[in-house]
C-alpha cells in the first residue's frame, strides 16, 4: 500500500512545479457575464488627479487692454472735477483777447458765439445748450507770463450752481517771459437747469 501511494503524488507534485514558472490567465468559463479578475489591481488615482480627465488651467485670461482714447466730442478733453460735476475743458490759454476779469455763465448759442470771438483763439466748437453750460473765467491782463487761470471745480445744489476758481501766480524767483498775458480757462457742465450761480475765488503762488 505505502509503494502505490508514492507513485501517485510524485506525478502529482511533477505537474505543481511546472506549473509554477506560468503565467496564469484566468477568463469567464461559461459566457454568464462574470468579469474576469486582474491579476493586479488598478492603482487608485492620487490626491491630485482627476479620473479620467485632464487636468487643465481654469484661470480665465486677462482681457486686453481697452484703449484710452477719447471718444467723446472733438475740442472737449474731460478731467477730474475733485467730486464735483463732469467738467470737460474746452481750452485754457494765456494769450486771449479777453483783457479783464470776467467770470461767465453762459447758456446759449448767441452768447457764446459773441464771447468765442472775442476770444480770439480759433475755430468755435459747438455746444449743446439742452444739456449743457459753459462756464468761462478770465484773470484780466498780466504784465508777464507765468500767471494761470482754471476751474477747479463745480458744484450744483438746489439748483445752485458754485464754482471754484483758482488763480495762480508766478513765485518771486521764477523765470517767466515778459510778454503780456491774458489767461482764460473755459470749460462745460452738465448743469441746463441751474437757476443762480456764484464763484468762490482761490489764490495760489507756484514755486519754483
């Protein structure tokens, strides 16, 4: 009996050990629909990698540059009225026609017409006075350059209109040419409807 038992696990341990050295394959045996097993698993994706898509960036890209060009009316250039209503300056000069000191509301077409040519500083650019005021101010002759007229800012309240006016002079050691000067500022403001104004008047000495 002990002879017969040997003979049949040798042949038995011969197929186990060539059987080792194989690469297993394992597949459905019926067609039931079962998967088939992996051999290895499918390694899990790591905290930064999305399953099945592509990372991309989602940051949106910075818009061009818009272009600072003015687009408004010709003649008009709008700068910071200090808080006050949107003043856009048709010009300020130093040499005009306007030998005295004048500070203007003006509201239609004909008097603006007469002040433009007594201006005398080119071709009038048109206002609509549906909307619109034009607001002058004129420092009166000066014996040298150097000396400056503006409007600072303007205000409405209550259908008052105020307007701040700045006049500047030259300080005692700047160079200046001794030319006469008669400087005027001229600006517009959203204002048709105002119906009183007044002028506050500020003094300033440049440096130089």
């Amino acid at each position: 009996m002990t002879p017969r038992r040997y003979g049949i696990l040798l042949p038995l341990a011969a197929l186990v050990a060539c059987a080792g050295g194989r690469t297993m394959r394992v597949a459905p045996d019926d067609g039931s629909g079962d998967a088939p097993v992996a051999l290895s698993p499918t390694p899990e994706p790591g905290p930064d990698e999305v399953p099945g898509d592509t990372l991309t960036n989602t940051t949106s890209p910075e818009p061009d540059s818009l272009s600072t060009e003015a687009t408004g009316e010709k003649g008009y250039a709008t700068y910071d009225s200090g808080g006050g209503l949107e003043l856009r300056r048709i010009g300020q000069w130093t040499r005009t026609g306007v030998g005295e000191s004048r500070r203007l509301i003006i509201r239609d077409a004909n008097a603006w017409a007469a002040f433009w040519s007594e201006l005398g500083v080119g071709a009038r650019p048109a206002v609509d006075f549906t909307r619109d005021v034009v607001v002058a101010v004129a420092a009166g002759q000066r014996p040298t350059g150097g000396y400056e007229i503006a409007v600072d800012r303007v205000r409405q309240v209550n259908g008052e209109l105020t307007v701040e006016v700045v006049e500047t002079t030259p300080g005692p050691n700047c160079m200046t040419t001794t030319s006469l000067t008669q400087p005027v500022d001229v600006v517009v403001v959203p204002a048709p409807t105002a119906r009183s104004w007044s002028f506050v008047e500020r003094k300033e000495v440049r440096g130089c």
